[in-house]
C-alpha cells in the first residue's frame, strides 16, 4: 500500500478539481495498439504544425513489453514528425534505456524524467492539448480514455508544468 500526503494546497485543488471534472465528463474509450495508433494520429491532426503537446509520466507499457512498445509507437513518431509536430515528454525513470535505442523518434522535442521513480506495474501516460486529454494506461493491450474538457485539460496542463519546472530531481 502506497499513501501520498500532498502539501501544497494549489496541486491538492488542482487533483481534485482534476477529479471532480472527470467524474461528470463525456469521455471514450477504446482498446488495443491499433487503437492506440489511431487515436495518437487523431489527437497529432488537431496539433497546428510547430506546436506542442505535453506527456506526462509516459513509458513503454509493462515490464517486458517495451520494445514491441517502442516499435508501434514508431509509426506515430513518424506520423507526428511528418506533420512537424514538437513534444515535451516526462518519462518514467526506468525508460532510458529504450529512449536510447530509439532516440529517433524523439527529435522535435524535449525529454526529461519524473522526478520520482514510479512503482506502478501498469504505467499510465497522460497527454493534455488545449481541450482534450487522453489517458494511456499501458497493459500488454493499452486502454485509451479520452476525455474532451477543457478544464480537465487545463488541469492536467498545469499538473504537467508543475513538474517540467521544477529545479529538483530524485532518483
């Protein structure tokens, strides 16, 4: 059992106005890697060229799976920089080493770590853009939710810019 004691009352009404805007949201879900391809394009089409999306605490699906990860998210990557799209990616600290091997599908973007090492054995990456956030939970098979709110989405946002700039990283 894990117990988290947040101490900063902004990022405590930020989780649960986060919290309280998805229990009354208008959201989809959708199964499986050719579903994740997809929906990832769909979301990279509503991204003006130069722009950028966030990803907040994203890796490579569970333990043992992460290259097959890495090889399907290649054709987004392609995809994404086809169309020029930039990122800020906030990786899971055990993610490096497949980083690495395909440090190609990280150009026009920016990497950095969670500054905290997760223990989940299911990651779960969060993408917020203007007023769409999609939530990867990354089993052998993801799930996508896709969540279209706007403040959900700014939420989220703010989340990810609280972490991205920070001074202080623990590993």
């Amino acid at each position: 059992m894990l117990c988290v004691v947040i101490d900063n009352k902004e990022l405590a009404d930020s989780f649960l106005e986060q919290f309280t805007m998805l229990w009354n949201q208008d959201t989809s879900v959708a199964k499986g890697m050719k579903a994740l391809i997809e929906t990832l394009k769909g979301f990279i089409d509503e991204i003006v060229p130069g722009d950028t999306f966030d990803a907040l605490g994203t890796a490579f699906g569970v333990k043992g799976n992460e290259q097959k990860w890495a090889e399907a998210l290649s054709e987004f990557h392609e995809y994404r920089l086809q169309k020029g799209v930039k990122a800020r990616w906030l990786f899971q600290q055990e993610s490096l080493p497949v980083i690495e091997k395909n440090k190609h599908n990280y150009t026009l973007g920016e990497i950095k770590f969670l500054p905290y090492e997760t223990k989940s054995p299911v990651p779960v990456a969060i993408h917020p853009y203007k007023e769409r956030t999609l939530l990867i939970i990354q089993e052998k098979e993801p799930t996508i939710i896709t969540i279209n709110n706007k403040e959900v989405t700014e939420s989220f946002h703010k989340h990810f810019e609280s972490i991205w700039n920070q001074d202080v990283n623990v590993y």
